[in-house]
C-alpha cells in the first residue's frame, strides 16, 4: 500500500508541469544591490547604457517537449532593472556616477564602464522532476576619461529553482521568478567583486 501511494505520488509530481502553459511575461526582475563592504574610490566614474541595454529583451519560444503537453513562450525584461542595479553599484564604488546613452555625452570622468550583455537563456522545468534555470553573462568594457580602452571583463552567473519546490505550493511562476532573480544577482555579486578587485 505504502508503495502505491508514493508510486502514485512521484507521477504525480512528474507530470505536475504538464498540460500548462507559462507566461513569462508576468515574471518580475527585481535585483538585489549588493554594496556591503565595497571599498570606496576616489575617482570620478561614468556608465554608459545605451538604449540596447536597457530595453534588453529576452524571447522565447521551444517546441514541444518530451512529457510537456505544451509550447512554452514568453518574454522576460532584463534590462531596465538590470541597468538600475549596475548603476546602484557603480555609484555605491565611485560616488557621484555620470551616466550617459552615448559615449560622447561622457565628460569629467576619470574613468568609465560600458557594460553588454553578453548571453542570457532561460529553461522552464518541462517534467515534474526537472528544474527551472537560467544563465547570463555580462561583457564590460572599461575606458579611461579620454575613451581608450583600459580593459574588458566578464561576469557569468546561474540561478535555478526545482520543480521539487511545488511540494509546499510554489507555483511555476515563483519558481521561475527565483531562478531568473537569483541568476541577476549572482551576476551582480561577481560584478561588484570585479569592480573591488580592479579598483
């Protein structure tokens, strides 16, 4: 009897995802600024975040999954809270921060960063027993005041949520929330040691 019962619990949980269909517009980003203990610099910094990195969009469409009974599609907004954060930690390392969409509208800065987004996916779960996850990376560019290029980093974090986390009734939306947010602040953890690191 024992058996059954957790047989019937285990398909049950293995098809828990299926015949649903996620809107992944609805998840938020919603990063958290990690300032704590960052040496403070006494140089004047910029950021340049042009209009691609702010409207950066991440869309999505897979076909038909093994055990999923539907499409999954969806379009999560990474760059306008992304770039608000960057610019919460640059400002949290220099101070005053001059931010600009162009390069030529930089001036009085010792110093100045350009940063890309390099890569970013997102896999919903598509079995009970799989997990949400997401990967992003970001390229920045760093120049001196009077545009020459100093030196370029990356950064790459993850983030993922299991499926196993609907046992106490998270919904596929909580969980992709917390593998996308948690892959954005990672990301913005290893950033923040770069900057320590360089300056």
């Amino acid at each position: 009897m024992k058996k059954t019962v957790l047989l019937l619990c285990l398909i049950a949980l293995f098809l828990s995802g299926c015949g649903s269909t996620i809107d992944m517009r609805k998840v938020s980003v919603e990063p958290k600024i990690p300032t704590e203990n960052m040496k403070k610099s006494s140089l004047k910094a910029g950021l340049l975040l042009d209009d691609k990195f702010t409207s950066y969009k991440y869309v999505f469409k897979t076909g038909t999954q093994i055990f999923l009974l539907a499409n999954v599609k969806g379009e999560i907004d990474i760059g306008k809270n992304l770039s608000q954060a960057l610019y919460g930690i640059v400002s949290s390392k220099f101070g005053n921060v001059a931010i600009a969409h162009d390069a030529g509208e930089i001036h009085d800065v010792d110093i100045y960063f350009v940063p890309r987004i390099k890569s970013f996916t997102y896999s919903p779960a598509f079995t009970g027993m799989s997990s949400h996850t997401a990967t992003v990376a970001l390229e920045t560019e760093n120049f001196d005041g009077k545009g020459r290029l100093l030196r370029s980093f990356s950064v790459k974090a993850e983030g993922s949520r299991s499926m196993l986390n609907q046992i106490i009734m998270e919904t596929n939306y909580d969980m992709a929330r917390y593998a996308v947010n948690e892959a954005i602040d990672n990301l913005l953890k290893e950033f923040s040691r770069k900057l320590d690191e360089l300056y």
